[in-house]
C-alpha cells in the first residue's frame, strides 16, 4: 500500500471537508499517480469529492456502509449502487486484475472492517496499486501499513481543522522530490 497526501506547511490537511487550497497541477499529480488504482478512504473524504474518482476502485471505510448504500443523496452521487458485503470475493476475481479496462468507471466499495479489508488485500495481493487518500483518521490508521508515502507540501500555511499524522518515524528522512512548483513540492518517502 502506498498513501498519497497533501498538507500546508503548518500540516493541515482540510478545512470543513474541503481541500483548503487549489492547485490544478498537484490534481493532475493525483491522477497520473492513482488512475487504474484501488483508492482508500473514509466516508468523510468521499463526500468531499464531487463525484467517484474515475476509473479507479473506490473504497470507501464507513460505519454503516448498508445505510449509506441506501441513502439517496450518496445514491445520486454514485450513479451506480455501491458494493457493500462482496469486495472479497472481487478481490479474488482474475478479471479484476487483468488491467485497466477491467475497472468500473464509477466501482465503490463501502466497507467497514478496515482490517478484515487489509487482511483481504494481503491475502489477495492485487497486482493494481493500492492507495490511501485520506482522510485525517484514516491516514493515522495506515500509514504505519504503507510502504511509500507521496507527500505533497504546498508552500504555505492554512487554516483547517483537520491535520496530517505525524510519519517522520516511519519512513526514511531521505526522500526524493518527484514533482516541483512554485506552489508545492511532491515528496515520495520510502519505509525506513
């Protein structure tokens, strides 16, 4: 698993349930990286998004992913009914693996064990990357589970009330610089 991120030099990360800033070339970054990807995030992250990321598999760790299927506000959002209760026996599935075009446009996944998932997925081991986007609580859970974090500082401070975890202690001081603006720098740190 590898977790992509971006935060302010003061570490925020959201503000309401939004991005506190916008920077269309770190969007770009994003999808590059993720596209033809499973996507982990939790409910809150999702709703901040104004639609399912496409083509990718959206996985979304909810509470009660059986009332959130039948929501219709999240319904109207979706366009297709989520899956809830048969990502495993997907995750086994040959086709799901074969490539790009086998994936959803719009695939959700709503789950809710968080470790019966990565046990899942380390059972399985997908051969399409698996990515973790947040949010806040989210990123605390996994990161220690990640092997690369994609990290991008955007080049001031903000204002927000949700902050990115502390990793310093889990991966490598030494990272490279993948991308760099005036705006913002992607860092990719490995496991240390």
């Amino acid at each position: 698993m590898k977790a992509v991120a971006a935060m302010s030099l003061n570490r925020v990360i959201g503000r309401d349930g939004e991005i506190p800033w916008h920077l269309p070339e770190d969007f770009k970054w994003f999808k590059e990286l993720t596209t033809g990807g499973i996507v982990l995030m939790g409910r809150k992250t999702f709703s901040s998004l104004p639609k399912p990321l496409p083509n990718r598999t959206n996985v979304v760790f909810t509470r009660g992913p059986r009332l959130l299927s039948h929501d219709t506000a999240f319904l109207a959002k979706c366009g297709d009914k989520p899956i809830v209760g048969s990502w495993g026996m997907r995750l086994r599935r040959q086709g799901f693996q074969l490539g790009f075009e086998r994936i959803a446009e719009r695939e959700i996944w709503l789950v809710r064990g968080i470790n019966r998932f990565l046990a899942a997925i380390e059972r399985c081991q997908p051969k399409r990357d698996v990515f973790v986007i947040g949010g806040a609580q989210i990123y605390e859970r996994l990161l220690p589970k990640c092997s690369d974090l994609f990290l991008t500082v955007v080049n001031r401070e903000a204002e927000g009330d949700a902050v990115f975890p502390p990793f310093e202690h889990l991966f490598s001081a030494d990272y490279q610089v993948v991308r760099k603006t005036a705006d913002f720098e992607v860092r990719h740190y490995v496991r240390a």
